[in-house]
C-alpha cells in the first residue's frame, strides 16, 4: 500500500493491486472523501489521476489505437532542441483526436440506426 510519504516528485509507478488496495482501505476507513484526498496527493506527486474510469473506458482508448499507423516520438536527448518532439507530440495528440471524434460519431451514428430499427419493429 502506498501512504503519502512515500510520494515524491520523481518517477512514481503505482501498480494495480496498490491501486486497489489504496481504494479498499479508504472506502472501508473513511469514505469517498478519503480516496479524494489520495487522488490529490497522487496528482501534486506529478501522477495523472482519472476519476470515474471504468475498465470499459480503458478498453475503448486501447481498441481506439491505431497501432497499425504508429509513430515512436523519440525524447530530446540533453543538448538537442525539444521544439521537433513538442510538435510530433502534437501532431500525434491531434490525429488521435480526430479519429476519436469520428469513431465517437460512427458509434452514435450506428446507435441511432438500431434505436430506429428497434422502433420499426415494435
């Protein structure tokens, strides 16, 4: 289990079972407020912290990759210049963006069509 001396501001990997553990041992102590309060402590510790993240949600960014068409961004090493990796990053971030958004559309799209046909049917 992770308690709050233990975050620092360097790399911190938190894994599933101590992500699970933290939030069982919360819920049980004190409630929803507690686990609020080690989101915050994760998120100053420089930790990207989600709420209300299902597995589902998990699953949809990693279906959503397109792993066919990707490109490593290699880090600036010390004494290059960042400003190409800043905009690979962007591009990257951007496209990701857009097919998102018409994945997101199609699937709407796709769910007005069955709530139509379903309609039909009845």
């Amino acid at each position: 289990m992770i308690d709050n001396s233990s975050i620092n501001n360097s790399t911190l990997s938190l894994h599933i079972a101590d992500y699970e553990a933290l939030i069982k041992t919360t819920v049980d102590d004190n409630g929803h407020e507690l686990i609020l309060q080690k989101h915050d402590s994760l998120e100053k510790a420089g930790v990207k912290v989600r709420k209300n993240l299902t597995v589902e949600d998990i699953y949809q960014e990693i279906a959503e990759t397109d792993t066919e068409n990707w490109e490593n961004i290699r880090g600036p090493r010390e004494f290059e210049d960042n400003q190409q990796y800043e905009e690979a990053k962007k591009r990257q971030k951007a496209e990701a963006e857009i097919k998102r958004k018409a994945l997101k559309a199609k699937l709407k799209e796709e769910e007005a069509l069955l709530q139509q046909h379903l309609q039909q049917k009845q």
